[in-house]
C-alpha cells in the first residue's frame, strides 16, 4: 500500500511539473502572435532543412544552422529542420516537408544528392537545394557547391611566403578528386609565390585514423617542411599537435582552428557550409531561384583564410599583401583551376 | 478447476498488459518532462508526435514501413529469450540480411520477380542464420558468452558491408558510396499508394501468425518453452536441450535476417556506406515491452515505429531535439523493463494465493 501512495505521489509531481513547464512556456509564445497581426499580408518563405548529424557539431551543420537563424533575422524567413537524418532515410523526409507545405528544401550534405534527384520531380512546386550538391536533373534543384581549391591555394601562398626551409607540406583526408584538387589547389599557390619551393603531398585514407597522420607529418618533418596544411577532420588535432611538438606552423581546414594551438595554428583555411544554406535562400527570396550546378568560391565568402589574430600582427607587411593580392586575383577569377590527373 | 485456472491466468494477463500500459505512461510523462525541460510544450509535441506518425497518409505509411523490420526484430528476440539464448546481435543479423538480398537483388538477373523476390529473401534468411551461427559455434565450442559475442558481432557486421560498399559492391556511377540498386525484378511492390508501405508488412503479418502457431499451438514450440522454462526437467522428460536451443538459434537468426531482407528490397533499394537501422536494437526493447509475445509484440513494434516516425515530425514542428527522441525510446525500454520485475513479482503472489 505504502508504495503504491508513493507511486502516485511521484506520478502526480510529474503531472505538476508538466503543468507547471507548459504553463511557463506559454507567455513566451504569445510575442509570436503579435508579430503576426502586424505582417499579416507577407507570407514568409518556409524553409525545410535536413541535417546529417547534429546543428552543435562545430562544424559544417552548425554552420549551416547559424545561416538559417541570420536568414530568419535578415529575411524573415520561416524554418525548420531535422537532424541526424541518414542517407536512406532521407527521402521519406523531404517528401514530409514537401507535404507540410514547405517552399524550399535544403538538403545540407552532398550524400543526399541523389535523394533529392529522385524525390524533386515529385514535387514541381517545392524547390531543392543540395549544399556541396554535385548535380541538378530537374529545374527545381540547385546544385549549390564550391571551388573546392580556393582557400587551399590561399593556405600555399602564406605556407610559401612564411617558410624558411623551402619545404612545406599538405595532408588530405582521401586521395579521391576533392583530395586532390585540394592538395594542388596548395601547390599551385605555393609555386605562384616561390616557383622554387618543394612540397610534399600525402593522404591519410581516414578522417580519423589520428596515429597515421601524425606519422605522415613527422615523416615530412623530417624532411624539413616547416609549414603544414591539414584538411583531414579529426586527424588535423593529430597534426597540429605533431607540429605544435616539433615547433612548425600549421595551417588548419576546413574551420577555423586557431584556438586549437594558438601558437602553432597561424591561420585557417576555411569553407564555412552557412553559404550554401544562405545562397539558395537568398535566390528564392529575390525570386530568382534556377536549377543548376553553383560553383561558389572566394568572391561569394565560400571559401576564406581566416588569419590567427597573433600571427597577423606578428608577420610582416610583405606577408600580409602576398595574401591578400592572391585572394583579389581568386575572386577576380584570375588564377587558373588546378588540373587534376 | 479449469475454469479456475483460465479465470487467473486471464487474471494475470490483465495485471500484465496493466502495469506495462502504465510503465509506457510513466515514461511518456517522464520523456514530456524532459521536453518541458528544453523548453517545448510538452503537450504540443506529443500530439506532433501522434499526427506526425498517425496523422497523414504518408505518415501512416512511413510508420508501417518501420514497422515491419521492428516487428520482425522483435521474434527474432522472443523466439531466442523462449530458448534462453540472449541474442543481441540482431542488429548484426538485420544487416546481414540485407547483404544478401541486396547481392542476389543486384547481380542475379533475369528472373521472373516472384521468384527473384524469393530468392532474395532466402539468401536473406541464410545470412541471418550464418552471423548469429558464428555466436552459436563459439557458445557451443567455447563456451562463450553468447551476450558479448552477439554484441560485437553487430560491429563487425555493419563495417563489413560498409567495406563491401565502398569497394567491390560501390555502384560505379556513383560520387558517394552506395551499392547500386536492386534489379527491378527483386523490388517488393508497394501496396498502398502515394505512401512507401510494402508487401513487406504482408510476410511480416504471416511470419507472426506461423510463430504464434509454431511456439504455441505445436509440439516442437512446446518443446522449445519446455528448455526455457526449466532446461533440466525438460531433459528429464526427454527432450534434447541443445537441440531445441539450436533450432531457436536459427529461427531467430533466420527472422532478423528476413527483416533486413525485407526492409532492403521494399524500401531502401541499395545500401548507403554509414546507414545505421537501429532496428534491431529498438527491437529488443520492443521485444521485452511486448512480452515475447506476439500480438504484444506487435503493439510495442508499433509503438516504436511511431516514436521514430512522429520523433522527426516533432522537431520539426517544435524543434525538439533528435537526441530527446531517442531519449524517450531509452525511458520507455527502461521504465518497460522495471514493470517486467514487478509484472514478475505480482505473478508469483497471484499464483500462490491461488493455490
């Protein structure tokens, strides 16, 4: 008996609790309301977007997030979106959003690019984006992607301008297209600064095979590399601690590390994802949105190298220039696209 | 006498199908707590939860798709528990399964569908059979434990076909790596338009009913409670107790690899490197909540389905986070298996009180 008075007590102090949170919760919906009796002729665009992990990754979705809530303040769009959707499951959630009335779908990874191609001609009202998307097969999916090589080519140009020894390096993740591109992306940079320097390339084959990268640098080190680009997700902390170890300089990709190793990161190449979310956006909102492929790149804020404030003050002027004459002649669209065998 | 004895046992029934519908209660109310906690209207998302999974047409028929592999997950725990052979490894099983329908599906050709399907589902059904028998073989040749074993072989299971995806099986045309998809032949039809249910729920209903059949209406499945209730008088009564536990190994290996099968060839068509189904997992705790048996079980694999079905509507109505949703599944198997105890106790009393 004596439990069971207990069992009820307990159930009843959920009750109360629940009672007690949605009552709290409801002055806070009621601005809500307001803002709509002021507006109420412009209907906002909704957008839908489906995430591959979580919007508090620090990475490319939260930075797909942080796009939609400066949207949702600069444009006052309307949105929502799901998290942590598997490629095989995501079909089913972008005809959800299709039938919830949604005018736009982002689909914020590129695995989901061939999801959308099969679900898109379903929905002829509804309009698709896929960020880093590689290909559009109707007229109401935009592709939107990037160079893929502007930030690496920035990262050679100061990699060049700072060495010393004439030898640096780059590590990608995979040896795939991207991989490459990226690493010639730095070469070429390199080479447009000291047409004489040595680079030493290498691939981990894993983004988190930590060991592994940490023996490739150490091999180029040996070498004498003394600039080092990683673009290897959870195998740039192996990296940048090597380099931190041995006293050279890292470069950091694809977000900003400098934080990680503030004396050892001297800048970061970064290709913040927010743009892809805010392009398409942005085009549906100037009632302008077409199908297609966008190669976005240094000029659309795509891809970027963000400097390590304490490094920044402490190169010279000459440094400094090299870069950003290299980034003018990106988004004026001077430079060659490397060429990948 | 016999009267009596059905009028307790209904009597049971009723106290079980009780305090389990109560522990569901608890733990939705515990879960909207949570909820509340994020700061959502606890109210407001559950009934998200319900018209996002229940609601619609395209919702009911996500919820059933869901459904059929959970539900086949689910026997394939009970027939295994019903010999006491803890087969966690489910998940394995399920992936298993859906290498082989997806080998036969992909590079066998030329076939009439029916026998295609067929044909896909046996290769299914073996691979099941195969991975849980390894479990078996170090159970029965080493006396390992069959609770770790199973486990890491779910590891094993799901990195291997992601390997076999993204080299031999890779789809060529493909930037990302996924297998190619089944031949149309080896397609299970769908059987409710605009929406992705399959015939899939068809076998998944006839496999519960043969079960059902099998466990409780036949000698052989008399046998099989027999070695689960007590393995030593059933020895005594003649009946072999390996025997019986390896024909419940490969009925339950047999299930997950059949839902897997199933779930490949009428809904997701290939296999994407980095798919995780959850099902077998969820399926265990389906399974205990349904009581090993099936009808219950039915019921639970529902209830589940809907959670992963109305979990997506929920956030993306009121944002409530994906990680809160699987909370709420964890609360429900947790507060499931404390009424299991009690369910347990309160049996014990009945009965003594009735003799």
């Amino acid at each position: 008996m004596k439990k069971k008075i207990i069992s009820l007590l307990l159930v009843a102090m959920f009750l109360v609790s629940l009672v007690g949170c949605a009552g709290a919760e409801e002055p806070a919906e009621e601005p809500a309301v307001e803002e709509n009796v002021e507006e109420p002729a412009v209907e906002p665009i909704k957008v839908g977007v489906i995430f591959t992990g979580s919007i508090g990754d620090g990475a490319w979705n939260e930075s797909g997030y942080n796009a939609l809530v400066k949207a949702k303040e600069d444009l006052g769009i309307e949105f929502s979106f799901q998290e942590s959707v598997p490629v095989a499951e995501s079909g089913e959630v972008m005809r959800n959003f299709a039938y919830e009335g949604y005018d736009l779908i982002i689909a914020h990874d590129f695995n989901y690019n061939d999801i959308v191609s099969e679900v898109a001609p379903e929905f002829p009202d509804v309009l698709f984006t896929v960020s880093y998307g590689y290909q559009s097969t109707e007229d109401n999916i935009a592709a939107i992607t990037s160079s893929g090589w502007h930030a690496s080519y920035m990262a050679g140009v100061l990699a060049a301008a700072v060495s010393e020894t004439e030898i640096v390096g780059v590590l990608s993740a995979t040896d795939s297209f991207m991989g490459k591109r990226m690493r010639t992306g730095f070469v070429n940079g390199a080479k447009s600064v000291n047409p004489d320097i040595e680079v030493l390339e290498a691939f981990t084959g894993s983004w988190d095979d930590v060991v592994k990268g940490k023996e490739l640098v150490n091999g180029m080190i040996q070498q004498g590399i003394d600039v080092i680009l990683s673009n290897s997700g959870n195998v740039n902390f192996g990296v940048i601690e090597t380099a931190k170890e041995a006293g050279i300089m890292a470069i950091g990709a694809p977000s900003d590390l400098s934080s990680v190793a503030p004396d050892t990161v001297i800048a970061s190449a970064v290709t913040p994802s927010g743009i892809y979310v805010d392009y398409g956006i942005r085009q549906l909102a100037e009632d302008n949105f077409d199908g297609g492929v966008y190669v976005l790149g240094i000029k659309e804020g795509a891809e970027d190298l963000i400097w390590n404030p304490a490094f920044e003050a402490e190169f010279s002027a000459e440094v400094i220039d090299t870069v950003n004459a290299a980034k003018l002649q990106l988004s004026n669209g001077e430079i060659e696209e490397p060429v990948v065998e | 006498m016999s009267s009596f004895d059905s009028s307790l046992s209904r009597r049971i029934l009723r106290m079980r199908i009780l305090v389990t519908g109560l522990a569901v209660v608890v733990a939705f109310l515990l879960g909207s707590a949570l909820v509340a906690l994020a700061g959502i209207n606890p109210l407001t998302a559950l009934r998200y939860l319900f018209s996002g999974a229940l609601g619609t047409r395209h919702g009911i028929g996500e919820t059933l798709t869901r459904f059929i592999p959970l539900f086949l997950a689910t026997l394939s725990f009970a027939i295994a528990m019903k010999v006491h052979f803890y087969n966690v490894g489910i998940e394995g099983q399920i992936a298993l399964g859906s290498l082989g329908a997806l080998l036969v599906g992909v590079y066998v050709t030329g076939l009439p569908a029916p026998i295609h399907i067929l044909l896909c589902l046996t290769a299914s059904v073996v691979f099941g059979i195969l991975w849980l028998s390894v479990a078996g073989f170090l159970r029965f040749r080493f006396g390992a434990n069959e609770l770790l074993t199973t486990v890491m072989l779910n590891y094993i299971a799901i990195y291997l076909i992601d390997i076999l995806v993204e080299t031999v099986l890779k789809d060529p045309n493909s930037l990302i790596n996924q297998s190619q998809k089944i031949a149309a032949t080896a397609k299970l039809p769908r059987i409710m338009e605009g929406t992705t249910v399959h015939l899939g729920l068809v076998f998944a209903a006839i496999v519960g009913f043969i079960v059902y059949y099998y466990v409780w209406r036949t000698p052989g499945g008399f046998e099989l409670r027999a070695v689960g209730a007590n393995s030593k008088a059933a020895k005594y009564a003649g009946i072999n107790p390996a025997k019986l536990i390896i024909i419940g190994m490969i009925i339950s290996g047999g299930l997950a690899g059949l839902g897997g099968g199933l779930n490949l060839l009428g809904y997701q068509s290939r296999w994407v490197s980095g798919t995780f189904l959850g099902y077998g997992f969820d399926g265990i705790g389906a399974a205990v909540m349904g009581q090993y048996h099936p009808l219950g079980m039915a019921f639970s694999a529902l209830l589940f389905a809907i959670i992963r079905v109305g979990g997506g509507a929920m956030q993306r109505s009121v944002g409530v986070p994906y990680p809160l949703v699987h909370a709420l599944q964890g609360i429900v198997i947790i507060a499931v298996i404390i009424s299991a105890y009690f369910i347990e106790k309160r049996t014990e009393k009945m009965t003594k009180g009735g003799q």
